[in-house]
C-alpha cells in the first residue's frame, strides 16, 4: 500500500497514520518528496483491505500495489488449473464446447436440442431450471421439474449439464442434479451464493457481471475458492457500455486478462455477449484464436417459440457449421475436445 | 409492438407473423412502405414479452411501443405513492432524511451515531447488519447480533430504522427487526429476493444497480408490488461509468425521469454515489432541489475506525451542516420533514 | 511518481530504472517491501509524463502522485477565478444564464428568442453559426452569416453572445463576432483547436467531451491557459453512459469535483445533457444547488421548426419559468446575475 | 419513421403531425391500437433527419426505421469494398499488417523499425508526425520533418505510409507525403476534417471514437463518401468502459457488425485497444479469427525511450512472432498479404 500525504498535512497526522500502520503489523516506510510526502506500508497489506486510510486526516490518495486476490492468483498456482466435470476437463487445453437451449421448456425439445448439440460435438448440456428474468410477467423456468428432464438428457445422451443456481435455498436441489453449477451474471456479487456454492463439491461456471470489473470477477470467484471449492471456471458474457447495436460489449481481452492474472480457466458466452444470431460465428472464432478455454452457446430447434432468448439462439444446424468452424481452429490454438 | 420486415421478407414470412400474433390475441396492422413493411400489433403486448419475435424469419427489428412495467408506472397510478414506514411518511412532499453508519459495529457508536444524526434531524436511522463486500477477506457485518443493536437503537432514540437484506433466508429474521427493508444494489436484479420482500408487509427501500437501466430498476420494483406489497421507495445510489474521481456517477436527472415514469417515492443516496466526503454536501443539495423525496447519509463519529466504508462517511457535526443547508432548500423545494 | 516493481524483477533491472530516473533530474527512494521492491520518484514527475516507464524491463506498474495540469489547479491559484465576457462576469458568485436558440436559422426567429430570454432574465445569448452534426446531411449552420444576426442580435439587446467554432480556420472570423468561444464537446480534445483558442484573447467555453474524464476535461482547459488565455469556463453537458433514456447522463459530481480541483468556473447545460425538455427544470435547479457557477439552455419560439435540437429546446414561457424558479434558489445558493 | 403518439394526444395534434409529414412528401399511414395510436410515415425517412418530430405535441416516441447512413451502407453496396493503397490491397480477403512506431522520432529508429516490420510480413507503415496528446506539456510530433522521413522510409522499405492528419489545415501537407491518411479516434467526430479529408483521392483510415457508437461511426465514414472519396477503411481501436485494467475495452464484435452493416474493410488497433504488450498478440489473432481485413501494431526497437505510447509497444521481434502466428490463421481464415 502507497499512501500519499496531502499537501498540507502536519507531522502529527504522518505520526498518527505510522502508528495505525505499526498496529495492524506493517512497517511504515516515508519518503519526502518535493511536493508530497507519500508513505509505503510494508507488510502484507491485505490486512488494510478493511481499514479506511483514506479517511485518516491528512491523507490524499491511498493506491494499492498487491492484488486484492489470494487463492485465485497466478502468484499462488503458476500452473493452468484444469476443471473435470464428470469426466469432461476444461482448461490448459481441454476445450469446453458447451451448448442447449436457454431454458428447460419440455422433454421433446430438450432432448431433440441435446441430442443434436452432441453430434455437432458439443461436450457440456447447457439448460436454465431457474430463469432469472427481467420481468416478472415472464416465463421463470420450470423449476425442479426442468432438473429432473436434464438429468434424463444426461443420461441420454452422456452429456454432463450445466444449470444455473439462482438463490441459496436452491444450491442443494441443483447440485443433487446437476455437474455444473452455474452462477449467473446477475448474482456475480450475490455473496451468500457465493459461499453456499463454495461449500458444495460441485465445479462452478462463475458468469461475470455486466458491470464488474475483471479484479470483481476475481475476488467473487475468490469467495468460492476460500470456502474450499477449487473447481470454478470464469464466463466472460459481455459487459454493458454505452453501445447499443449489439446487446452487450464481447471483452475479449478479459479473457486473457483473467488468464494472465489467474490460473482458472476463462470461457465465453457469445450468444449474451452479442444477443444477434449472426455475431455468434465470428465471435465463436475469435474467442478461441484469443485463447478461451470453451464457449457456451445458446442452442433451440425452433427459436421463435422459446421461452426466453429465442432472438439469439442457434438452429442446431448453425450451431454445427460453428464447430465445424472450430475444429479448424483448433489445431492452431492447440485445443483439443 | 412494432415490427419491421427485412427488405427481402417474403409474404409468406409476413403471413406468418401475422398468424402469430392473431395465435397471441393480437390483431396485425400492415404498413407497406417504400422500403420495408411495418406491422403493428394492436393489443396487449405485454403477451409478447416472452415471443421472441426477432427469432421469426424475415424480421428484422421489433420495437416496443408500451412500457413493459404497469403497477408501478404513472399511468397506472396518477398521484405521488406516499410510503409510511412507522410513522414516518416519504413522498408527495414528506422527505426523508436517514442516516447512520455503513455497518453497525458496536452499541457504542450505534447508539452515539444514532443520537447525533437525530438532534441534527433525521428521521430516519441506516445500518447495516448484513454487509456485501467485494472481499471475502472483508468484515462481513455483525449479522443478527447487529439487528437487535439496531431495533434497541430505536427504542432509545425513536427512529424508525433501515437496514439491507440480502438473502432470501434472512428476510423473516429481519423483518422481525426493522422498519424498512433495503435491497442492495447489487441485488437489484436477484430476483428470488424481490419476489420474498414482496411478500412481507414492510416498506422496502430498492437501490438501483450499478448498471441497471431506469426502465430495469422499475421493472425490479414491479416485481415486489406484483406481490402485493405497495410500499417501495426507489433510491438513486450513483451509477458505474469511465469516470473514476468518483466512485460511481451520480444520475440525478434519473430522479426525476422515475418520478415521471411512477408514482413511487425516489431518494438519493450520495455516499455511495460519489464516495467522497467532500462531494456529498453539493449533492445533498442538489438532489433536494432536482426533486428528490429524501437522501440516505453514511454518518459515523470516527471515520477512520469504520470496518466499511469509513473513506465516504460524514462526521456527525458535518451531517449536522448539511441538515442545517437542507433546512434552507426545503422552503423553496416544498419538502417537509 | 511512484513505481512498484514486478516480483521478479532483478536487481540490474531496478538499477536501470534508477538510472533513468537520475537523468530525467529525480531521486530515487526505494522501499524494499515483503512482496515488491516500491520506487519513489522525488522531484517534478510531470518530467515523466513522457517517459514510458511502463515500458522498462521489470516494472509492474507506475502510479502518478501528483495532478498532470497545472496552471488550472487549485493548487496554483487559490481563489475562485471570475470570467467577464464582455461586462457579465461568470464564477465567484457571479451565476451565468445563457439561452438561445441551438443554431442561429434567420433574423426573425434569432431576435424573437434573444428579447423573450432577456426579459427573462437570461445574461448571455447563445447561438450556434457552425454545427457539428453527425449527419453530413444534416443542416450545418449558416456559417458567417449566422455570425452576423448574432451579433446584431447583440447590438439590439445587449447580451453578449457565445457561439461555438469547429475549426482552427474559423477561430478569427468568430472571434471577430463573438464575445465567448465555445469548443464542443466533441472537439474537447482537438488539441489545434485549443491553442488557437488559447492564441487569441476571448472568453472559452469548454464543454465536457462526452466521454473525457474530469482530469482530461482540465488538461484541455490546461492547453488553453498555457498559451496565454486564462478566460476559460468549464461546462458540463452530461457523458455518455449505458443508460438512454436521457440523452446522455448529466454528471452533477463532476462539477463539484471540478470546482475542488481547479480554480475555474464550471457552468451546466442541462438541454444536451438529458435531451428531454421535461427534465431540464430539475436539472438546472439542481445545477445551481450543487453550486454551478451557470447554466446554458435551449430555447426557441417554435421548437418544431427548430433545424436542430428542436426536441430538447424549451419555449420561450417554460424557460422565464425556469428563470424564476431560479431566482428563488439564488439567495439560499448566494448567487446574483 | 414510426411515430407514436401520447396517450391524450388529441385528433388536432394527430392533424398536425400527418399535415407535418405530408408537407415533407412523405405519407402518414395510422394504426390506432388500444392504448396508443401509432403513426408510420411511408417514404424516404431520411427527409426527416433534421425535423424534430419529437417536439411537436402529442408527440411520445419517434423510432427510426431505416439505417441514417447511405452510401457506406450494404444495401447501397452488395460486395466487400477493396481499397488500394499504393498497390496494397485492403479488405475482400486482402490482409493490411500495418506497423510502425507511435511517432516518428528520428531517422534511425525509423528506418531500424521500418525495415524490421517488412521483414516480418508488414505490408505498411504507420508512424505520427502530429501527435494528439491529452497534455500540452507532451510531445507533440515532429510535424513536417517527420513527414519527410516517412517518405524517406517509404523509398527504402518500399511499404506505404499512413499517418494522422489532425486539421484542416493540414491535410493537403500531409497527402502530399502519405499513402493513406489517418483520422483518430478523438477526431471522429470533427466534421470539417472528415469534409476535407473526403474532398482528396487518398485512402482514408478512419478509427472509432472513443465513446462512438457504430452507427455513428458509420454517419462518419459517410462524410467521407459522400464528398466523393470512397476508399475508406474503418479502424476498431477499443472504446470507453468502467473497465480500466486495459486502456480501452476492445470490441471485437462492432467489426464483425459494421460488416454486416457496410461494405468497407475494418481493420483493428490491438495496441491503443488494450494499452498493454501482452494482450496484443491473443487479440490480434482474435481479430483475424473474427473477420478483421487487418491489424494496426505499435513496434518500437526501444520502448523505453519511446516519445509517446511506449508502454504498449511491441519489440519487433514481438511483432515478428505476432506476424508468424497470424500466417498459421490466415489459411483457416481466407486472408492473404
């Protein structure tokens, strides 16, 4: 921690800051400047996280030099973690080629979309149970009964499902069904989920926030790795700015920012990152050649008469020309699935 | 709902849209223009929230003409919603001025807090006894322990009091405790727990989410009086921009477009919007004066020994002084309290 | 300045930094810390500016300690600078009402507006002869032409009028007319444009770039007063978020924190800010409450017929309503005009 | 144009608005639905740009149809446009590799950079003579000189040359030197540039505005068409978001949109769009895998002594690893250069 004085601080006020300092454990190391005095904090600064420095009189600015993130650090595991999901392993090569419909609607529809996910080369069954949904008028999935036809799909066809777990009440029933739980973008910084999830034994696909920032999504994803659950990969869904034409803003370079500051491995969702159909293949593409660990990518047979994001899912047969897309890739981007 | 048709749609892609409307009890009003056909759907459309349209083959754009929010909206109620939490009114001219520390953290400062912000005039006391931190390393509140401190912190000082919920199974728990339930900005969109505050009869105070939409913050508030609880006041907490002197960008001129879209009551709360103590004095003024029905203030005795958010918090004597200039404003602003 | 080096950072590597910091004239204070090896560069790091220390082998991060502008800092200049365009004098107290119509379109429609705002109480008169429109086929201004009606405008009423210049080849000609520069919001960073400005001796009005930070905002009003011309008023006129209900978001705080950080007056312009007439009201009693030295507002007679702009203008009758709603607020805001 | 009216608009201000359009020769087509009457106007809406439908009473909602550009759009131009810059293809499956460093300092480092880039695969060479830099107190190019050697280096190397004009004035100087002329991100939106710049027969790189939507980049590159040069290439260079771990938030998508949406090559700036060294290479591969006509790279033998952008800019034996790996996509993808 680097805290800079501000012009006009007295000798009491550094005097007093040195003393919170030495009693939280750091050393306090002071530099005179021409303009400024600014003071370094030696020690494991984590131990300020919950300290407001920034309102001892005097003090100007307080920066941060350590990443607020343990666990979840490239400094802590050099290596890629490798995710297994009921024997389908996600990251440092293994690629995760994810891909359902957005919700669970009835049995024929789901298994009509798993199976042909399958033969296009899907590895991971994608469906909602649990719908968060803007509105309170529209359809808020099927619930457990949206579960149970999963694990029937699964059984099917041998797809591992991933589903999403939307409140803490829920995190046992899903789990009882499901591979993979997922944590929406929504309940990124929901952090009673968040430690509910990391008490279970089950992998987590942590969606980022529309709004949050890389470092966020690292420390939600810290939560769950600090109550014992390692088997968390990150989803990069897009974020929300100013720009309208496509439903999201696809951050590609977050996902090899993640990559750089964390050894889990990263995926991509290009159908909420763009919300439009035709986006999705150049997308699927572009993620892959950047160095996504996997892509999950909403798939319906009749997308006018989903329940909910119909607008941006794939036929099966376009999801098929896209990883037949992603085969070619894969060999330059060292993938395999 | 208006939709527009690809220059290349065929008739019958249009007879087909036209059947799916009629299917929804909607009745289509074809518009042949000199580049592309419009249709319009005369009805309802809130029945199309969940057809998604877009998905038909040869549309090309669908644009909503009705807001998708009902119980909340102007039209639906013509008069300022006047909310009374224990006695104490916010809206159609009642301000609410509450204030406290971020956490509560010990009866001590609970309780001098408490009674300083009173004699300065709130009337309303805040505190948190659920904490959501970014950091699962960071003070995560005092839980139940901090709700009692908080209901005798009423006793003692009359002030009805305010503090966050944020998950489904804490509602009851602190129902039984306090007098208005926040929901965090953060859960603005955790939609399990709308639906639970919607089913308590006790006030709730719903912040805006960092990067929610107007529209997505009234449609949030339309799930809880779609429950049957009508007591929701809004509150404007600043939203997440490319500016970063301030912590988030206060949208003062959202106050104001929310009053207009609804009837519900909307305050401000500036701590957080601008996260530093100096801005919050102007934006306390300036809320009052763009139309805001009352402000939540972070006050404690000293600052720098806050487990959270010390870096924003008032002293008591300068909420004293912002009390004293709001006193000022509200003869012009018609706003008692 | 401040340097946190990588944690394998060598020690040749932290030598050569030194190095580089001793030729550009500053000392080294290095702080050997549990984690990271800190540098701190004593001395005007403004000589760093251009250095790329990012660039230096084994440097993590570099943190600035001091304020890149410099001529526009509080620090440099204490007291409230005050601007006087042509006898209305603008900051420390002294409130701008500038009004007008968006572009200057004939003699008629120009003068009627310039009376009715007078007797309103508006000090200043805009009008825009030059327009950037993002349409190239949109109306573009009259040019010379519209300088002229400005400034007989002026002659008849006695208001000083303001008017923007798009070009560096325009800067004479408007200068010759006009009593106030303006420079647009989206030519705030075009850096020719702000040293012709800078070279001539008029008042400027710098509006905000759309998506310009506060301190990029102050570095541009810090190209102008470091050629000479310290008659700069700062105007905020709303960024550009993920929220489109209002044009753009009017950012209050950031005229606050302006005001904190330099000298300069800062006005508002609630008409682009939120683009929507019914929000123009609030927003300039909030303006003027947060402690804005002025405001500028759109008004025509006939906003339908206006060339541009016509949807956020007020009529002339909603503006002198404005005008005394302010009036009201100016003795609890200590402002006169 | 879709007009929708308020719900007591009355059957005058409906008169109103149909006389409005008819005027314009347009012809209002009305469709009364239940809560609102909707109004279309069946013609060339473009006449409409500049009406401010929205301020005639009665007025609620003015939704645009059609796109508000023209010439740039792909109804206007089925195929890809291929722009030829001195014998360099660009676009159509033609790959533009553009390096260079940020600023031309010096002869030496240069032509040493120059040479380095061709025998790694460039195909062209960029390089600013005039600098646009947030600080007065910055660099700020070596103007004509540094035209001259970019010339000079053109001679040796044989790669054309792209440069950034930043003026009006300016223009015709630096088409007398450059092979193609680059309008930058902060200069979008300067409409006078983009008319002269569209009034000489040089290819013109025109980047995306920081906070620049892609339609408004696309109403830019119009100005640009529509004053007769068409050989325009659009440039992705990232945009503004909260995000601020990378410089700018790179979006991938908006390439593969305007696209869709244009028949002008887009190229991307993986250095400005991400501001650090280890991102460009998975982005510019990410780029190319998404479709991208080509890259724009920052090489520099000695970043640490570069006068500007050193921080982001690769060595060229980067660059050279970059180029070898973007040979490996190229088959996957159909470019060649």
């Amino acid at each position: 921690m680097v805290i800079v004085m501000r012009q006009d601080a007295t000798e009491e006020q550094l005097a007093h800051l040195v003393g919170k300092l030495q009693e939280k454990g750091l050393t306090a190391h002071i530099s005179r400047g021409t303009e400024r005095v600014i003071v370094g904090a030696i020690g494991d600064e984590r131990v300020l996280q919950s300290v407001p420095l920034q309102a001892i009189p005097g003090v100007e600015q307080v920066m941060q030099i350590l990443q607020p993130f343990k666990l979840v650090s490239r400094e802590f595991r050099k290596e890629d973690s490798v995710v297994d999901v009921s024997g389908v392993k996600i990251g440092g090569g293994h690629f995760a080629l994810i891909a359902g419909p957005c919700s669970v609607e009835n049995w024929d529809t789901l298994i009509e979309t798993a199976q042909k996910v399958k033969a296009a080369g899907a590895n991971l069954l994608r469906g909602g149970a649990f719908k968060p949904r803007t509105s309170p008028y529209a359809f808020q999935g099927m619930g457990e009964e949206g579960l149970k036809l999963l694990a029937r799909a699964r059984q099917e066809t041998g797809l591992p499902v991933v589903t999403e777990v939307m409140n803490t009440s829920q995190v046992e029933l899903v789990a009882s069904y499901a591979d993979m739980l997922q944590i929406g973008a929504r309940n990124m910084q929901n952090f009673d989920l968040l430690k509910a999830v990391g008490d279970v034994r089950k992998p987590v696909l942590l969606k980022r926030g529309l709004s949050s920032t890389i470092k966020e999504w690292l420390m939600s994803a810290e939560y769950i790795l600090s109550r014992g659950n390692h088997a968390v990969v990150l989803c990069e869904r897009g974020i929300r700015t100013f720009e309208t034409y496509t439903r999201n803003t696809l951050d590609l370079a977050a996902v090899a920012a993640a990559q750089e500051l964390s050894h889990l491995p990263v995926i991509v969702d290009p159908s909420h990152a763009t919300g439009k159909r035709s986006l999705i293949e150049p997308m699927s593409y572009a993620a892959m050649a950047g160095g996504a660990d996997g892509l999950t990518i909403e798939v319906h047979p009749r997308p006018e008469e989903a329940l909910s994001d119909g607008d941006q899912s794939l036929l099966p047969e376009d999801f098929a020309k896209v990883a037949q897309g992603l085969r070619r890739f894969a060999g330059v981007c060292n993938q395999t699935w």
